[in-house]
C-alpha cells in the first residue's frame, strides 16, 4: 500500500463509520469496460459517418485508436448530462431526450460485455463488511446500470446504500447522495469516507463535509487528486490495511502515547 498524505490531509487518526465508493475507476476498470463500450457506441451513433466519429471522439477526449479516454475527458467524471449536448451537437440532434435514452441503452448493453472489475470487489466488500462499515456506491452511472454492475461483480447483497445521477439526488461533484445517505443511515457527514478516482469525487466528499479518499486505479493523476484529496491510496483495495493503521493511530492517541 501506497499511503499519500496531501496538503489538505486530515489529522492521523481519523475514525469513520461508512464508505461510499465511486465505481468506474475505482471499483471497475474504467477504460477496459467503458472506453471499449464507448468506441461501439460512438460508431453505432455516427452510422457509418467517419467524420462524426472523430468529431465524437474529440469532444470527448477519447482515443480512437487506444480506445481509452484522456485524463480530462467529460466523460470520465461527468454524467450524460455533461457530454451528451456534446454528442447532440456533432450528431445534429435536437431530440435530448430520445438520444438520453439511445446513449444510455447502448452503454447499458455494451457495458454489461465489457464490465471489468479491478481487483476483486466481492472480497473487498466481504472484508470490508465484517470491519463493521455501512457500504455503498454514489456513481455518476444511472441506477439501472450501477445496480446491474453490482450485481455482476458480487456485491449488491454487500450494499446498504446505492444512488446514481438519476436517483433524485443530483449527479456529482454535487453532494446530494451522500448528504442523502447520512440523513438515511443517521451518521454525521464528518465520520463518511467517500473513495473516487477522480476531483470530482474529492469535491463531492467535501461539499457534503465527508472525508475525501483518492484512489489511482482510474485515468487521473496522483497531482490532480491531491488538490483536494486529503488521502490517496493506489487502489480500493489498500482500504483494510489503511484502516487498520488509522485504528492503531487513533488508539494510541486515545492512551496518552
């Protein structure tokens, strides 16, 4: 495990209660299921026009011939909401709505081929459970989608919370899932750890006064995340051991050592 403490870091011993998980690139490999799903999508959208598919491409940082996304692509930590009047625009659409449901169902289907997950979630979740911690994921994903993910990658009876960005909440950095969660589950913001990949998580973390823990498994760089982060960890899966040693911290703080 890789621990970096970041200018805007907590104090050692900084106790929680639950963690809520962004997924695609953190607790799912973002450009092996999503930049392979995207490059399907942008070609069936662009219905044999080269021309609008690499205009696709460049409005969303995306690289057609990696199938990968850049590290500030819209679509990395944004919703459809953020790059589809994108899409609209190169695509000549004015139907919103219709081409919503068109992204959204397409990536569903795709996504659902190519999903792969980093690490093993269903262990993280299993360890992470029995440490005693509430669980959940507030992802920029539908809900539809984010619940068909957690369903293939082992975790959903793992879960005590899950909200996306049409659950009524709003999308990230915003911070209505996670204000929506405390409120639920009656535990104080401060004592919420959230755990992303990418600023967006980091700010949505503390716009609701939660603990804000980057991970480096997605696209963005150790130097983004540490603008805001106030931990950053290699991946979800240093979690346990991260939290022991905040345990052994807080203990020793507790005896006077």
């Amino acid at each position: 495990m890789t621990l970096r403490e970041t200018p805007t870091g907590m104090c050692p011993a900084m106790p929680f209660d639950a963690i809520l998980f962004d997924k695609d690139g953190t607790l799912v490999d973002f450009d092996r299921t999503w930049g392979v799903a995207a490059y399907h999508v942008m070609k069936t959208l662009s219905a044999g026009d080269e021309g609008a598919m690499l205009r696709l491409a460049e409005v969303s940082g995306f690289d057609l011939h990696d199938k990968s996304f850049r590290p500030h692509s819209p679509c990395l930590s944004g919703s459809l909401l953020d790059y589809g009047p994108l899409w609209a625009d190169v695509l000549g659409r004015r139907d919103l709505d219709r081409l919503y449901e068109e992204i959204g169902g397409l990536f569903r289907i795709l996504a659902l081929e190519t999903l792969t997950p980093i690490g093993n979630p269903s262990a993280l979740f299993a360890e992470l459970g029995g440490m005693g911690f509430k669980l959940g994921i507030v992802s920029n994903d539908s809900e539809k989608s984010i619940r068909l993910h957690a369903g293939l990658l082992g975790i959903a009876e793992d879960l005590d919370y899950l909200a996306g960005q049409d659950s009524g909440y709003g999308p990230k950095p915003a911070p209505g899932m996670i204000t929506a969660f405390a409120a639920s589950f009656n535990i104080a913001p401060a004592r919420i750890a959230i755990v992303g990949d990418t600023l967006t998580d980091m700010r949505a973390a503390h716009a609701a006064g939660a603990i804000a823990i980057g991970v480096l498994s997605g696209p963005a760089f150790a130097e983004d995340l540490a603008l805001e982060a106030d931990f950053i960890l290699d991946t979800a899966h240093d979690l346990p051991e991260f939290i022991r040693q905040q345990r052994k911290a807080d203990k020793k703080i507790s005896v006077g050592f």
